[in-house]
C-alpha cells in the first residue's frame, strides 16, 4: 500500500483560481509536507510533476471536461497513462455509475493496474458504487463525489460520514474521506468513522475559498 494512514493534502487549482499553476502547486505541496501531510492529491501531469517535489506519495487525477457526459475525474484510460508518466504513484478516477464515453471503470481500474502498474483510488457518491469498485480491484476507495452526483444532491454543508461509515464496516480495502472536511473536527471524525487517510483541499490549499467563509461567517452585514 503506497498510501499511509494520515492527512492527504488535496492541492488544485482551476484555471480561474490566481494561484493556478504548478509553480504554485508545487509551494503548496512542500507547505502541506512541512505541516505533516501524508500524501497529496493534485490535477494534470504539469501539477503531478510539480508536487513531486515534495517527495510524498501522490494521488494523481485528470480532470477532463467534455459536453456529453458529467464525468471528468481521470474518464479514460489515456488520462490515466498521462498522469502516471507524470509521476503519480496512485490514479483516482471516476467510478460513479454515470453516462460515460468509452471503457467502464471496471476495465479501467483492471488495465490501470496490469498496463501501468498504479495504485487504484475510486472516487464514488454512494455505496454501490464502493462495493463495485473494490470488487473491480480498486485499491482504495474514498468519497470524494457524494453530495457530486444526481444520486447525491443536493450537496449538503458536511461531509458524507455516513457514507464513510458504511464503505468501510464492509470493505477489506482501505476508505478514505473526501470532500468538505473543512476543519480538523471534521478530519477527526473521519478517522473515528473508519478512515485509512482523510483528504482535506480546499480548506488548505484554496485562499480564495477560505478567505469568502472568513466574510460570509465572519464579517457582518
Ligand atoms: C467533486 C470534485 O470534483 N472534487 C475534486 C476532486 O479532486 C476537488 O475539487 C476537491 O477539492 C477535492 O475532492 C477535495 O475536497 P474539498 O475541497 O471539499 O476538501
């Protein structure tokens, strides 16, 4: 298992965002390391060999958008190849039971694994969906597209402890908890829940984000 128990570090940045970029990316990575981080997760080969740098396990994905269908974490198999040449060591994909171009998440996590030799991280929304994965050869599966998914909206303020609890009372692979662990409250009760690793992003590595809750909650009226 490349992925040890702890705090995985999420470090992203769209191209709106005014920290996007590697050069950025790579900052937050050695950031995140310094202050204890297991692991990171980053998007798109140039980020991936950015945050390298760290010398940490890496969870690489690679968001691609199309018209058609509504997923875009790591669709195909060339996302993967990409991503895993650029040094992840670890693929999380897409494996929600939605519309998608191409081959299924179960021929995906199976050539991930002969064809590249990669770890497998399923991001799911419910727990179906987690059992498939596992039982397809995910090596992981984390939580990352509840609340993401029409199965799962609307998106609630928390996160999908519920989920977290669930997935990981039947799974023998590791879970892991992502999406809206915004405060280390929340990364607590993710390990109490079952966790192997917690993945916490935007509360870390997204000032625009952090900076709007300090206003939204903080500031008044
Ligand atoms: C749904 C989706 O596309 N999630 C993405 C997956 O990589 C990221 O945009 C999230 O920031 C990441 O999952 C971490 O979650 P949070 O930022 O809530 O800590």
């Amino acid at each position: 298992m490349r992925l040890p128990r702890g705090l995985v570090v999420s470090c992203q940045a769209r191209a709106d965002n005014p920290l996007h970029g590697p050069q950025f990316m790579g900052a937050m990575a050695l950031a995140a390391r310094d202050g204890g981080a297991v692991g990171i997760r980053a998007n798109g080969p140039a980020d991936i060999a950015a945050v390298k740098a760290a010398g940490l396990p890496v969870i690489g994905i690679h968001k691609v958008f199309s018209e058609q269908y509504p997923v875009y974490i790591t669709p195909d198999f060339a996302a993967a190849e990409a991503i895993v040449a650029a040094g992840a060591e670890v693929v999380a994909l897409d494996c929600t039971e939605r519309p998608r171009d191409g081959e299924p998440p179960a021929v995906l996590i199976r050539r991930i694994r002969e064809e590249l030799g990669a770890e497998v991280f399923a991001d799911i929304s419910t727990l179906r969906e987690g059992l498939a994965a596992a039982d397809w050869g995910a090596h992981y599966v984390a939580t990352t597209l509840s609340g993401y998914t029409e199965a799962t909206e609307p998106k609630p303020e928390e996160p999908d402890l519920r989920l977290l609890e669930a997935l990981a009372r039947k799974l023998a692979v590791p879970v892991v908890a992502e999406g809206r662990y915004n405060s280390p409250e929340l990364v607590r009760q993710g390990f109490e829940a079952g966790a192997h690793a917690v993945v916490v992003g935007t509360m870390i590595t997204n000032p625009r984000e952090i900076t709007r809750a300090f206003v939204k909650q903080g500031v008044p009226a």
